[in-house]
C-alpha cells in the first residue's frame, strides 16, 4: 500500500493519477477529502501535516509513503519533522520525499535550506528512504512575466534547470513501486537556460513583448516587500532568483531519462514551441 500526502494538490494530484493509470493500490491523505480525486484503487484518508493521531491512522496499513512537502510556511519543517515521526510510529518502511536541489545548511535559496533540515530528520531515523530533489518547477516560469511582459529578478547570468511537474510525477510513481532505498536523485530538465533565454522562448510563444530585467539584491527585497508578505517568505522569493544567479541550480541530471525512459520536458515543448 502506497500513500500519498498532498494528493489535491498540483504535483500530488498527479502522482497519484499515475498510480491509479498502473493499477497501484494508494490511499490519498488529505486535509480535505471533499477535495480528493476519485480514482480507482485508491482510498481515502483525512489528515493534515503534523496532526500524529489523524495521520496514525491514516498511515495504518501503509508501507511506502509518497511525503510531498508542505506549503511554505514559518513551521514547515516542524510539521515535517511531526508527519515523519507519525510514519514512522505507524510503521511505514520508507518515505519518498520531494526535496529541492542542493539542499544544505547553507543553500542560497532558504526555503532549500528546510528541505535539507527535514532529509535529517528521516535519515536521523530507522525508516528507508528515497530523496527526489527537484530543480524549480518548469511550470512556474511562465509566471515570472510580470504584467508589463518584463521578468525581474536577481538572477543575473546565471542558469536553471526547470523541470516540468509532469515529469517529477513520472519519476515520483516509478520510485513508489521499485526499490530505491537509500538513494537522492536530482530531478532536472534537459537543459539549463538564463532568464533572458527564457524571455525569448515565452516571446516567441506568446507573441507578446517579453524581456528579462536583471535587479539587484536590494531591488528585489524592496520590490518584494511591497506585496505584504512575511520577511521569510520574501526572502524565500529573492533567493531563489539569487540561487539562479549563484549557479546553484544549473547542473542537468539524466536522473528524469534514466528512471522514466523518456526525456524530460524541455521550456520549448512546455510553452508549444516544440
């Protein structure tokens, strides 16, 4: 029995879809089960991150646990730290986690910096593991165009390698279902791309005029603040352009081919250029 937490959201929702597609046996554990997706063979569990009691029994029964990480917030890695220990408590033998390349301490780009605090955490106890470190999300970069067809940000020259969803869920379901434990993959695109590479590509899709504007740190914290938001989420925002910048995420895995069979989703095909 495989479970799968976040399964309503964009990246669960997906894994889980492949599963059902493969005639796996999964239960969706979910803080709203209104939201879950009905698919076949799969189960349905409510629990949120961090609640031990919900999640042992929803956990009861399950041998492989897919723990995507939690929205960002100021608690994530308690609550992830609180969602392991209820795994392992429930007697899960091993945990699949979505975790960020070049997770470490030190990781320019913080929000990386929960996602190595939370590895930790599972290797610190007696349940196998699998680490799916993914690159940004190929998905979000269409989103970097601002209203006024303009990509801001402190990313200089530096180059990422965007991975595609889709992809991470490919990956993600075939891990589930082979033995993968002990092992870290860096899921990545086909390529790594500046962001004015991306401009051109979103340009020339969209038609519309589409160009990258380089900011400085101090710009873009300033920029940032003026939406509101708490300061370890505008940090969150700033440093994962200046990770870009620092060439953090720029290193192409054949990790994506390797366990799918097939090439990662390039910028191009994701926007139907290619």
């Amino acid at each position: 029995m495989i479970g799968v937490t976040g399964a309503t959201g964009q990246l669960g929702s997906r894994i889980a879809r492949r599963l059902a597609e493969s005639g796996v046996p999964q239960r969706l554990i979910v803080r709203d089960p209104g939201r879950a997706p009905s698919l076949p063979g799969a189960s349905v569990a409510q629990a949120a991150y961090g609640e031990h009691a919900a999640l042992l029994s929803a956990l009861d029964g399950v041998d492989v646990l897919m723990l995507l990480s939690a929205s960002e917030t100021a608690d994530r890695v308690s609550l992830h730290k609180a969602t392991v220990d209820a795994a392992v408590a429930a007697g899960v033998r091993r945990i699949v986690y979505t975790s960020f390349v070049g997770a470490g301490p030190s990781a320019t780009f913080t929000f990386a910096r929960d996602h190595w605090h939370t590895e930790e955490h599972i290797r610190s106890t007696a349940v196998d593991f699998t680490f799916l470190r993914d690159n940004l999300y190929l998905d979000f970069v269409p989103s970097f165009v601002g209203e006024d067809g303009v990509i801001r940000g402190p990313a200089g020259d530096g180059r990422v390698a965007a991975v595609a969803r889709d992809d991470v869920a490919a990956v993600a379901a075939s891990v589930l279902v082979s033995d993968h434990s002990g092992a870290t993959y860096d899921l990545t695109g086909p390529s790594a791309f500046t962001l004015a590479e991306a401009a051109a590509v979103l340009r020339e899709a969209s038609g519309r005029k589409v160009r990258y504007e380089p900011e400085t740190l101090d710009e873009a914290y300033r920029s940032r603040e003026s939406f509101g938001a708490p300061a370890w989420e505008v940090a969150g925002w700033v440093t994962s352009y200046a990770a870009i910048a620092s060439g953090e995420l720029s290193e192409v895995s054949s990790a994506v081919r390797d366990l799918t069979g097939r090439e990662p989703i390039s910028l191009e095909s994701y926007v139907g250029l290619g």
